[in-house]
C-alpha cells in the first residue's frame, strides 16, 4: 500500500489566462477504488495527465507507484496490426500469459488478439485494451472513461469486471458505474478539492446535506450583517447628533442645559462611537464566517426547450420495417414494427452495429426526403407531414470553427445559444475560443444547446450524453421530465434512461 501526495499543485496551459489547478493539496491511497468526479472542462484528464508526467507544474506531485493510462493510443498505422503486436508498445515487458488471464473475465475470446486491430468493435477494443491495462504488477491504473460509445452488454461486463479490481482512478460520469465500482471519490467542486470515503449516491447524499446547511448558514449570516448594519446606523446617528449638540446651545430652546453640560454629552457621544466600531467589527466577522459558504454549492440553472404540438398524433410508424445497405449482405434491421406517438420519450437499445443509428438516419431521410440512395428500404416507414426535427449527432469531429460561426449556420439566436452553454456550466473563457479547441464534452454541450434553442416536433438524440458530466446530466433530466418533449434516443445510461423512458425498442 502506497500513497499519492499532492501538494500545492498550480498548473495552467501555456498562452491560457486561467489556472487548471491552484495550490491545490490531497492525498490517496493507491489501494482505493477511486472514482474522479468534475464538471467538464474542470482537469480530470489533465490531473491524469499531470500524473503521468506530460505538463510541467507547479507544487509537487510525490509517489513511489508506476502508472499507466486507458485508453491506450492508437495510430492509423496500429490499426492494421493486431492487439498481440500492439500489447509491448502499450505496455512494456507485459506477460502475454496475463492478459489471457484477463480476458475471460470479460467476456471475450483469446482469438481477438490475433485479429488486426480495425476489425474489433468498440466494446471489443475497449476490452482488449483493460485486459492489458490490468495485467501488470503493482501498477496504478488511470482509467479514463472507458465506456464511453458502448452497448449496455459491454458496459455490464466492464462494470462487473471493474468492480472485482482495486488500485485505480476512474474517470466516469456514469452514475451506475461509479456506484458499482468504487470505494472513495475525488471531487474538482467549483473552487476546491475533496476526497471522501463511499461511491458516487453516498457522496451526492452528503453533498446535498452540505449544500443544504451552506445555505441556511449564508441566510443566517446575511441577516445578522443586516440588523448590525441597521444598529450600527442608528448608532452612528446618534453619536453624530450628540457631537454636533455638545459645543453651543440655544438658551431659550435648550433653558435646561448649561455649559457643564459639555463634557456629560462627549463622555455619551465618545461611548456612542465605541459601540459603532463594535458592531463594525462584528459585521466584518460575519461576512469573513460568510465568505466561502457558497462557494462549492452546485445549484445548476433550470433549462428550457420550447417543443412544437403537431397536428397528427403518430409522428413515426413503422410496420415490417427491414433495412439493409447496398454494399452488405444481411439487413441491418429486420421486421420492426413500432410507432412513436406525440409526448412519448422512445428509447431504442440494443448491441453496436444493431441499427440504431441506422434507423434514425432512414426517419431522418423520409421526414426531410433525404438521400438514402445506399439504403434498401422494405417494409413501412411513413414520418408524420411537416415534421420539424432536431437532431443531435453521437459524432462531433465536424464541429470547427467559432460559436458564432456555429450559431449564424444553425439559424440561432447567439446572445441566446452563449446563455444556455453558460447555464450548462460553460465559462465565458471558452467562448473565445475556437470550437475544435473544446474536450469531447464541451463540444457535446453545443450540440445539446443548439438542440435546445431549435423548436421542433421531434427531437432526435443519438448518445447525447457521452463525456457530459453527470451534473448537466441531471439538469438535462430535470429538463426533460418539466418540459415532456416527444424524443426518440440511443442513450446507454442505466440511470438516465430508466428516469425518462415512455417506451423502449429493442433491436
């Protein structure tokens, strides 16, 4: 057992105003099952990064343990060997006879090895790539979202795989992961770091309870402050009125005082004065108890999307619907039968390359007459007349360019599109910046505030969630429970999907 100490750790990117970390201390236990919770954009990855010694820092990071990073990197060229050939360049001196110890526990067979590397599917890769990860001794392992894009099979069989393992961090914004797998947390909070005992649902618990006496404390604080400033007014009041009545009177108004009576008024106006500068003290104690309160407490603003009522109650039917592309073989999709009626939330399920996303490229097509020239279509599928649709892409490597760009070509109204990325939790410092710039995450959260600002009958999500953290998760629920927009998605989050769900497809 060993420990990872950081102390006063400052670091920022080059050319960057603002700092990533700023004298920030900590300490864990490299025998933890750590979960790594944080907004986007806050430096999870960085953190990882930072600890495996790529960015120069301020502070120090101080241990005795080797680390090693999921996911591994991958080239062009990689692709075409296989993952026996790739295992040494991931990680050295790794003992093959140990990754086959590995592999049954998640559920796949040795013979992936020997298969070049493109032909694995995402689930297949990730799996590959954990089984090296965890065949090493004594390593701390640094995981980085590994079920990002995958089925819920998949995910099963890695958080089953993950929560039998110890010694690492887990980056994840799965609730259901987290709660699975981990023993401790390590939390970015919006101005400070914190490391606490339990899973995910017995952190959160706490921090609602925090946040809750936070508040109470700032209100008490704040009406303290006001009934000493409202004394301390009065006071001062007062003492200036004796000071300006101690030198001169007028005999006939004031025919009970004398020139004796000077020094009684300065004594009373001197104590007046005394009292003014106490309850000045106690007004800066208060707001100093007060200072930090709030600091941390996540109270995420409530979004809002504007749907449109369409006059049909089926937007969507579908009868014996079978799909296959030109160039395959087999069908993509066979004999689905269902409909999607107005105010139903329909989640479609099932394994990668089952058709999902094939099937909302075909409703997409049929609503605006789209080209699907590469798609043999049998069967029923009949989109509602004047169907206006928002759609979200799961892929984001053709966001470029400035939000501005991106809010003139979308026909969005910017000073509106800018104040849903800030109630998303955005800052006005990534505003300047150029979107291909942006973590996966953020690039996620334009694509949903595009959506959002985007009247429609129908909104079409496909994995909105991947890489968005579980905080704007949870705001997106709120969202979708007020507002009730009729939706059709492919969303993998045990906990999202099971909150919202009207109906569920299986393909």
């Amino acid at each position: 057992m060993a420990q990872i100490n950081v102390t006063n750790l400052t670091f920022a990117y080059e050319g960057s105003f603002d700092d990533i970390f700023e004298n920030v201390s900590f300490s864990i236990d490299t025998n933890w099952k750590l979960g790594f919770i944080g907004r986007n954009g806050k430096g999870k990855t960085t953190f990882l990064n930072l600890l495996l010694g790529r960015y120069e820092y301020e502070g120090s990071i101080s241990t005795n343990v080797v680390f090693d990073y999921f996911p591994y990197k991958v080239s062009g060229t990689d692709m075409e060997k296989t993952a026996d050939e790739l295992m040494e360049k991931w990680k050295p001196s790794v003992e093959s006879w140990r990754v086959m110890c590995e592999l049954p526990q998640l559920s796949i067979d040795a013979d992936l090895l020997y298969r070049p590397f493109k032909t694995l599917s995402f689930g297949e890769r990730t799996k590959v790539m954990l089984a090296v990860l965890f065949s090493g001794e004594n390593d701390f392992l640094l995981i980085d979202e590994p079920t990002n894009h995958l089925d819920m099979e998949a995910r099963e069989i890695i958080k089953n795989y993950l929560a039998a393992k110890k010694g690492f961090i887990l980056v994840s914004h799965d609730r259901d992961l987290l709660d699975a797998c981990i023993d401790h947390v390590l939390v970015l909070n919006r101005a400070t770091i914190e490391v606490q005992a339990g899973n995910f649902s017995s952190w959160w618990e706490n921090k609602a309870k925090a946040d809750a006496f936070s508040k109470h404390e700032n209100e008490k604080h704040l009406k303290e402050i006001g009934k000493l400033k409202a004394t301390a007014d009065r006071s001062s009041r007062w003492a200036d009125k004796g000071e300006a009545r101690k030198i001169g009177f007028d005999p006939v108004k004031e025919n009970d005082r004398s020139i004796a009576t000077r020094s009684y008024i300065g004594a009373k106006t001197k104590k007046m004065q005394a009292r003014v500068k106490s309850y000045e003290k106690r007004i800066d104690r208060e707001i100093a108890e007060k200072e930090g309160l709030l600091q941390d407490l996540e109270e995420p603003i409530d979004l809002k999307v504007m749907p449109m009522e369409h006059y049909k109650k089926v937007l969507v039917d579908c009868k014996d619907l079978t799909l296959k592309y030109q160039d395959g073989t087999e069908p993509v999709i066979s004999n689905l039968s269902f409909d999607l009626l107005q105010g139903e939330r329909v989640f479609l399920s099932g394994e990668n390359g089952c058709g999902k996303s094939t099937l909302i490229k075909a409703i997409l097509a049929e609503a605006s007459a789209g080209d699907v020239s590469n798609l043999a279509i049998e069967g029923t599928l009949n989109v509602a007349p004047n169907l206006v649709i928002s759609y979200i892409n799961q892929d984001t490597s053709w966001l470029k360019g400035s939000l501005k760009d991106y809010a003139l070509k979308n026909g969005l109204d910017y000073s509106l599109f800018l104040s849903i990325l800030s109630q998303l939790d955005m800052s006005r410092v990534q505003f300047e910046k150029n979107i291909e710039d942006y973590s996966e995450g953020q690039k996620k959260k334009v694509l949903i505030a595009g959506s959002l600002l985007t009247s429609a009958h129908l909104y079409i999500w496909d994995e909105p969630l991947n890489y968005i953290d579980v905080f704007s998760r949870m705001q997106i629920e709120k969202l979708i429970e007020e507002y009730q927009p009729t939706m059709l998605l492919v969303e993998h989050d045990v906990r999202f999907r099971e909150k919202l769900a009207t109906k569920e497809i299986a393909l």
